[in-house]
C-alpha cells in the first residue's frame, strides 16, 4: 500500500495529541497553581493528578494507532501486531474511562458547591467516549482475528 494512503489518519493522530500535550503542560499546571476559587482547591487537585495520570494510557493509545498505521502501510493489516495493538487501544480505553470514573466523585463535589449540575454530565462525557473506543477497538480486533483465522484457511486450501 501507499505510504501516503494513511496520511491523513497520521496527521489526525498528531492533531488529537498536540493539544492534549499543551493543555496537560501549560493548562493543568495553571489551574493547579492557580485554583478559581480556593475553597475548591482541596478538591482539584485529586481531579488535576487524574488528569494528568490519564494521560499516559491516552498517548500510549495515539503511539499505539501510530503503529497500527504502520502496519497498514506495510500491508501487515491482517497480522498478530495488528491485533495486538488493537488490545492494547482497548486496555488503554478501558484504563482512561476507569480513572475518570475515579475522578468523577470530585467533580460531583465541585459541581455541589458551585451548584453547576451541568459539570457532572461534561465530566462524564470522557468516560462514554472511551468506552466507545475501547467497545469499538474490541470487535474490530474480534473481526480482524477471524479474517486472520479465514484467511490462514485459505492459504492452506490453495
């Protein structure tokens, strides 16, 4: 396959990580030093340290995809790397949404004492789109495995 085929995918992967490393470096670090209000600032900061531990299993996921990228382009789509790193974009997604479960009770507390119910649906919406991710990694690595198995079948038949 074309090197220039996946390109566009390659560029998204770059553009989803590029913000989320700016706002991790520059934006997390801000609002710790820097608290809106005081009163919530023992609250924050368990909020802030998810955050930014969320960000390990986030990039390995982009790496990961990167990789899978690869793999296409070295027409290895329908190998074992390919689904290995699809597991490990599924285990990555199921870490992200696990900690901002976590997080979430202290968001409930912040949206309690600023009376900003709207916040607990925002600080869900991480959780829903990486389960959709790693729901959405796992039956492509359950169809990819089967097409591996068919067509391993076929190249012993021919």
């Amino acid at each position: 396959m074309k090197r220039g085929t996946t390109l566009f995918l390659r560029m998204a992967v770059i553009l989803m990580g590029l913000p989320v490393l700016a706002l991790s470096i520059f934006g997390l670090y801000f609002l710790a030093r820097n608290p809106v209000n005081p009163e919530f600032a023992h609250i924050i900061y368990p909020a802030i340290v998810g955050m930014y531990g969320s960000t390990v299993p986030y990039f390995i996921a982009l790496y990961q995809s990167f990789k899978l990228l690869n793999y296409i382009d070295r027409n290895q789509a329908f190998s074992d790397l390919s689904v290995k790193a699809l597991g490990k974009i599924k285990i990555c997604a199921m870490i992200f949404s696990s900690l901002y479960v976590v997080i979430l009770p202290f968001v409930f507390i912040m949206a309690e004492y600023d009376d900003a119910p709207g916040l607990v649906i925002i600080g869900m919406v991480p959780v829903f789109a990486a389960m959709v991710i790693a729901v959405f990694a796992a039956v492509l690595q359950r169809l990819l495995q089967e097409a591996i198995r068919i067509k391993s079948e076929n190249d012993l038949t021919v």
